[in-house]
C-alpha cells in the first residue's frame, strides 16, 4: 500500500476563525463606539426607548404581586395602630371620666365645707399675663426680664406664676418691662405651708441658685422627702394654696439640732414662656375694702335720701289737712 504526502491542513473538524484576543479587541472597539456615539450622538436612545415601552407590560406584571403584598402588609400594619389609637383613647376616656367624676365630687365637698364652717370664698385676685423675654444678664443671681411694666398695672413686689405653680417675685418695674426674681435666687424667701402636715414655714433660695431649702427648721420635725409645700398668704402678697416646691433631700445629723432640707421648685423657670403676674394680695383686700366701704356709703346716702323723701312727702301731707 503506497503512502502518499501528509495532508498539513487543519481538518474541518478543527478549524478555527479568528482568535479570542481578536474577537475581545473587536468587541471592545465596538463597545466604544456605540458608548461615544450613544452619548454623542444620541443613537441608541430610540432603541432603548423602544424597549422600555416593550417591557414596561411585562415589568408591571412582575411586579403586581409585590405591590400586592406591601399593599396587604400596609393595610394590616393600619388595622393594628388603629386598634391599639383606639384602645388608648379608650383608657384616657376612662381615666378622664374618673378624674373629672374626683374633682367634681371634690368641688361639691369643698362647698359644702365652706358653707358649713362659714368660711370665705377662695381669693380671686386680678391678674396681667405676660411672656418671658429672656434671663437677665447678671451672673450672680436668678432673673428673668418679661414683656409687662407699669403701663400695663405692673407693680413691684406682684407675685409671678405660671401654670406649674409660684415663679418669682416682681423686684424691678420699668416702663414696657420688668424685672422677675426667681425662687432659686439667693436672695429670695417665700412664706409656705407643709400641704401634708400643715407646718408653716420659710424657703429660701440657695446661694449657689441650684434649688431652695428650708432653714431653722427642727430636726424631728415631720417632713419627708416628696412633701408638697403651697404658699400660706400669711405675708399678704402670695394667694395662699399656690404651689411651691417639692421636698427633694431630708437629712438628720446628730451634730446638729436642725435638718438639713432640700426643695426643688415646682415651676421650672426654664421651660416658662407665658406668665401671670398677680395683684398683691394686701393691696387687692385693701381695694376690696375700699370698694366695700364706698358700696356701704353709697347705700347709707341713698337711704337718708329715702327717708328724705317720706319725711317730705309726710310734711306736705300733713299740711294739705
């Protein structure tokens, strides 16, 4: 059997077109140019427009069940903050009813009490409301600046509330404004009442204006911390029954016959905004008696005219017989 030549070329089996690094570097060119004639040019914003507009069904249809379960999560999430809203409101309607059912029952007793022991009806005292301008500048003690003064009935010395309890005092009165000393002042005092034992006592401001204490004050006597003090109107200018402070540290030593007793005020001046600045207490009796003693002078010269008038009617009776 006679051999002929080797055939050298590569079967069809085999063959091969071009090589990978060559179809890599025509890809890449080819990318290239469609990325700087798309961004050029502009070329392939039809197509993808095209096919934005063909998916978009598609896509939509993908996604319904996905919108359906956030839908059905959010509907269900509603459904239990409204119950829990609802259950909430429903414990403050009850408690609201309870406290205004005390307060009513409590109001009722209050009157009666005071028409039993023929006691007087509580002080209402005239009032100006004013706004807290800012703290006044001066390191070494505790003051507030607000928008009232003198034009508006302001006057030295008018206690200053808010809707907590007492503030201050009015010490300085200028025109348009006024100068408010707080409680925690070192160099205020305020008469006030133990509410729980009814203890009459003084607080005073502490000199590093961090608080108010008592001082002098016995070291058996019954006080304990989270007493409520109210004001005792025994100086004629705070209304009495105002709240104060809160008894916050009691300590006893024994090398010492007082106690050593800590307030914190009630009304943090703080966070006041909007006061009231009330009319002393000696000066609103004192127009109160006054505006009694004109009623009775009145009333007194409105019957000698009265009688007045029969003694003439009288006379000229008497003379026409």
């Amino acid at each position: 059997m006679s051999l002929g030549p080797f055939d050298r070329d590569t079967p069809p089996f085999f063959r091969q077109g071009a090589s990978a690094l060559t179809k890599l570097l025509l890809c890449a060119a080819l990318a290239l140019f469609l990325m700087v004639a798309d961004a050029r040019f502009k070329l392939a914003a039809p197509a993808r427009a095209s096919l934005a507009l063909a998916l978009h069904p598609l896509q939509t249809l993908l996604l319904a069940p996905v919108d359906a379960w956030e839908n059905l999560q959010d509907y269900l999430r509603g459904t239990e903050s409204a119950r829990e809203a609802e259950n909430l409101a429903r414990r403050q309607l009850v408690q609201q009813a309870e406290r205004l059912s005390r307060a009513e029952q409590l109001q009722s007793e209050n009157q009666r009490l005071r028409a039993l022991l023929e006691l007087r009806p509580a002080v209402q005292v005239s009032s100006v409301s004013a706004e807290v301008l800012y703290e006044a500048t001066d390191p070494y003690s505790r003051r507030v600046v607000i928008d009232r003064g003198s034009r508006h009935g302001v006057q030295p010395g008018s206690p200053v509330i808010n809707d907590k309890g007492v503030l201050g005092q009015v010490t300085r009165v200028y025109g348009l404004s006024a100068e408010v000393t707080l409680l925690n002042d070192k160099d205020a005092a305020i008469p006030v009442l133990n509410s729980r034992t009814q203890q009459r006592n003084a607080a005073f401001g502490r000199s590093d204006g961090s608080g108010m204490e008592l001082r002098f004050l016995a070291a058996n006597a019954d006080v304990k911390e989270g007493d409520i003090l109210v004001t005792s109107g025994l100086d004629g200018v705070y209304p009495p029954g105002l709240p104060v402070a809160r008894v916050s540290l009691v300590e006893r030593r024994g090398d010492t016959s007082f106690a050593s007793v800590g307030l914190l005020p009630i009304a943090q001046a703080d966070s006041a905004r909007h006061v009231l600045v009330l009319q002393p207490l000696a000066q609103h009796e004192a127009a109160q008696a006054e505006a009694a003693a004109a009623a009775a002078a009145e009333a007194a010269s409105a019957a000698a005219g009265k009688t007045a008038r029969k003694a003439a009617a009288v006379a000229a009776k008497g003379g026409q017989k």
